[in-house]
C-alpha cells in the first residue's frame, strides 16, 4: 500500500474503508445470527 499524509488518507481512503468495514461487518453479523438461529432452532 502506498503511504499517504493524514490529509489525503482522511479525504480519499476513509470513505472507501468506512464502507468496506460496515459491509463486512454487516455481512458477519446477519451470518453470525443465521448461524445462531440455525443451532437453536435445531
């Protein structure tokens, strides 16, 4: 990865990771809570 200042990294990569993480992170709990479900209901 190439190394930015603070000022680009905050304009330029913050939006792209903020939305990559909340998708994920999205994504693990909607599966993590089918997983739950799945057990209990079984």
């Amino acid at each position: 990865m190439t190394k930015l200042t603070t000022n680009e990294a905050r304009q330029g990569e913050s939006g792209h990771h903020v939305r990559w993480i909340l998708g994920v992170s999205l994504t693990l709990a909607i599966l993590a809570l089918a997983v739950l479900f799945g057990m209990t209901g079984s």
